[in-house]
C-alpha cells in the first residue's frame, strides 16, 4: 500500500523568515526534511500574491527585497510546489475564508489569512505553518467544525516555533 506523503504549507511571514536565513525557519525546515523526508511543501496561491504584492508596494525596501528573494527560491532553491486552483475552486475558497471569519475564528478584516486556511484546507494540507498569530492562535477544534461542515480537510496549524521544538523535539 502506498503511503501519501505529509503536505505541509506556508504562510508568508514565514517564507519571508527564510528569505532572511532565519535560524528558526532553517531549524524548521531542517526538523522537517529530517524527520519527515517525503513531504511535499505547498505554497499556496494567496502567499504568492502576497509576496509579489509586497515586493512591489511594501515601503520597506527591505521587505520587498526579502519577498523578491522569497519569490525566486520557492521553485528552484527550496524546491517548495506552487500551487493554483481552477476556477471552481475559487468560488469554493472563498466561500470557505469567508465562513471561517463569520464564525468569528478570524477577525473580518484578515481576508488573506481567511483565504490561507481556506486554501490549505482544500489541497489537503497536512500542517499550515504561519507566524501570524491570528492564524497560529486559531481554536483547532473550531476551526475543525467550520471546515468539516465545507467537507474539507483541516491542517493542524503551527508556528516554526512548535516544529522546532514540540513536534520533534530531539
């Protein structure tokens, strides 16, 4: 029997994290490819909209040299999948961000992180790993009753953090 591989997916502070050779980001993904060798690392559309919108408009220059950075190293370097929905999916995705904020498991204004988790869910994502509090502070079980009901999986929601030093701690 084959076994399906672990899909993790990023939010964009943390390819930002990486960009910026982080020591916790590489920890991260160090913990990861060490101990789960087979996993495929999403990147998922919303981040890749984010990145180039920041590379391009943020005012820190800083910044927008890191998304650029970011940007150039998803494919080739980090070896990280983008991934796009086709458009049925998009209505699908929307529907399920929008719900996650009228349930009140993110604040009506975080439409991005909204679309992240709705996203996440729809791929199958295994584990979403974000720095953003409003998305790593989520109610799990909540979020878990939210999503079941749009028949999508849920990811467990971590930041690098936890990776580093809970889920494998050495």
């Amino acid at each position: 029997m084959l076994e399906t591989p672990t899909v993790i997916a990023l939010d964009t502070n943390v390819l930002i994290r990486l960009a910026d050779c982080d020591d916790l980001a590489q920890d991260c993904f160090g913990t990861i490819r060490e101990r789960l060798p087979g996993a495929i690392t999403y990147v998922l559309p919303t981040v890749i909209h984010e990145l180039a919108d920041l590379a391009t408009d943020h005012e820190d220059m800083e910044i927008r040299r890191l998304c650029e950075t970011a940007l150039e190293n998803i494919s080739e370097v980090w070896r990280f999948k983008p991934i796009n929905y086709i458009p049925v999916g998009h209505g699908i995705i929307a529907e399920a961000a929008r719900k996650l904020r009228e349930d009140g498991l993110l604040p009506e204004e975080e439409v991005n992180d909204s679309l992240i988790i709705a996203e996440a869910a729809i791929a199958g994502v295994s584990v979403l790993l974000s720095g953003d509090s409003h998305i790593r502070d989520i109610d799990q079980t909540s979020l878990k009753l939210t999503l079941d009901r749009r028949d999508v999986s849920t990811p467990i929601i971590a930041s690098p953090w936890k990776i580093v030093s809970d889920f494998f701690p050495k």
